[in-house]
C-alpha cells in the first residue's frame, strides 16, 4: 500500500505546476491533500479527477485558506469530515476515509505564523487534537493521519535549529506537544521509523536563500498507531519535483487496503 501526502498551498496553483499528472504516475492507493484553498464542487471538475481514483473533499468556510482532500482508488465504506471543533470543522481541517480495519485522515493544522491571534488558535488546535488523538488511539482500528503541521519536532527537523528556537513550528510547547503524540500515546511517526537522516524537510521558506541554501523544516507527517509501525516498508521526501512549498511524503505499507 502506498499513501502520499501533500500540502498543495492551493490545489489550483499545483495542478498548474503538474501535480496531478505527477499523481497519476506514482501508483498510489491513496492520496491525501491539505491546503486545497477550493471548494468540494470546484473540485467536482473534471480537471482535478485522477483516473480510477474517488475524489472526496472537505472545504472551508474562507475559501482563501484551509481545505483538504483525499483520493482513494479503493471506495472507503465511510467518510467522515471534521473532528468536532471550530478551528478544524470551520476551516475544512479533517477528512477520514475508513476501509477494512483501517482509516485514514487528511488533516491540516493552523500555521501560528500569522501573528499572535493565529498562534493562539494554533495552540488550541493542538489541545483539541491532542484530547482526540487520546481517544482514538483506544479503537479497535488502525490509523494513518497524513498530517501538515507546521511543527517540525527535533533539531535535525530543522536546518538551522538554534536559530529557530524562537520561532512558530519550533517553539518548545510545539514540540513539547510532540513529544506526547510519539511519546505518551504511543504514535508513530511514519519517516522516523524507517529514516533517521537529517536534512529531511518537507517545507521551504518562499525566499530565494530558503531554497539556495536548503533551509528546510520537516512539517509534513504520516502519524500511525502503534499497531502500523511494523508494517512500514519505506519512507521519502523527494525535493524534486515540487508543486508548492512543500514536498510529498511518500510512504510505502506492508499492507493491503481492504473493505
């Protein structure tokens, strides 16, 4: 089973720049988008629909920002959208597709780079989640959140960690949150099992010196239950080609999807 996942910044812009030609050649059993910026009948057009793919999405109240989709070549036996709180239900934040004992979620999370107000809302995202994420560990089912953060977790997430220490997506409750998704509760983060390289990221400041000298930080996060981690065969973030400021997670499972 192989699952992407990407932040597109706007499925509109992506698909300009090829994403979904390059989707369709990748052999993926699921796809998960965040950050379509576009509404579920703007994507009922022809022009975003992937051969032998179901398409199913979940937009925001502000169509300028949030949205996720996800494409499935299997038909899941439910979707489900939100996850019960404002912050993620308004902005279109979370779309599940459940199969054969195991479902699997597009999720995006509040940047926290847009001044206080949004760092604040980010920081109750987190709780919410958090308390969600404890539930649901409890399930007699697998889970795959194929996730954009915008928390990158330890110092090798990021190129240049000690100047980053102060900065959203590397503050210390940010990362402190971390810790307690892949430590108390057990998930597992997907890369990490199978790569313990640094220089792995996922996002890119949009400055000519954030590509040139590869100022990277990894936001981007396929977040397992305990009961995958041994079913990951092999993980990837290739930097090339890209369709947004940040690059695919292209996980491959030891797993066959099912209804």
């Amino acid at each position: 089973m192989r699952i992407i996942s990407v932040n597109v910044n706007g499925i509109q812009a992506a698909a300009q720049r090829g994403l979904l030609s390059w989707l369709q050649a990748q052999n993926a059993d699921v796809i998960c988008l965040q950050d379509t910026r576009a509404s579920a009948v703007e994507l009922d057009d022809p022009a975003f629909q992937l051969d032998g793919y179901f398409l199913y999405a979940c937009d925001s109240e502000n169509p300028a920002e949030g949205g996720v989709a996800i494409y499935s070549r299997l038909q899941p036996k439910a979707i489900i959208m939100g996850l019960g709180f404002e912050a993620a239900d308004r902005y279109g934040r979370y779309l599940q597709a459940d199969f054969d004992k195991l479902s699997i979620a597009s999720l995006l999370m509040p940047s926290g780079m847009d001044g206080e107000s949004g760092l604040e809302q980010k920081f109750r995202f987190m709780d919410d989640l958090g308390h969600y994420l404890d539930k649901q560990r409890r399930k007699r089912r697998e889970y795959i959140y194929c996730s954009s953060l915008y928390v990158a977790h330890q110092k090798l997430d990021v190129r240049n960690w000690r100047d980053c220490q102060q900065q959203p997506g590397f503050l210390p409750q940010e990362r402190s949150w971390l810790n307690d998704i892949f430590g108390s509760l057990g998930y597992v983060d997907a890369l990490r099992e199978v790569n313990r390289e640094a220089d792995l990221y996922s996002w890119w400041p949009d400055t000519e010196q954030g590509e040139l000298l590869n100022l990277g930080w990894r936001f981007d996060y396929q977040i397992l239950t305990s009961g995958l981690r041994r079913f990951v065969r092999n993980a990837r973030l290739p930097h090339q080609p890209r369709f947004s400021g940040h690059a695919p997670l292209i996980v491959d499972y030891d797993w066959t999807l099912g209804v």
